[in-house]
C-alpha cells in the first residue's frame, strides 16, 4: 500500500509541475485561462490528499 500512494504521490508532483508550467507559459503570453488554473488547483489538492495518505500509512507501519 505504501508503494502505491508513493507511486500516485510521484505521479501527482509531476502532473503539478507540468499543470504550473501550463498555468506560467499562459500567463507570460497574456491568455489565462481560468480551466488551467482551477486544474492546477485541483492537481495541487489531490497531490496534499496523496501525501496525507501516503504519511497515514507510512506511520501506521512504524
């Protein structure tokens, strides 16, 4: 189990950082898009929710 939410943690960072890099290159040419914003946002909460988890189960094994 804590392979998996270690798996989805490293799955959310690199869907955020790819999401934030979106999100950036918008904003320098001008067009911000509030759909990219409100999934960074959502992909930024879903990661914190992974890691949560992630800290439940790693704890629970010590």
């Amino acid at each position: 189990m804590q392979q998996l939410y270690s798996n989805l943690v490293t799955h959310y960072e690199k869907a955020v950082s790819f999401q934030d890099r979106v999100v950036e290159q918008e904003r320098r040419c001008g067009h911000i898009l509030p759909e990219s914003e409100a999934l960074l946002e959502i992909l930024a909460e879903n990661l914190a929710e992974a890691r949560r988890a992630l800290d439940r189960v790693t704890h629970s094994h010590h």
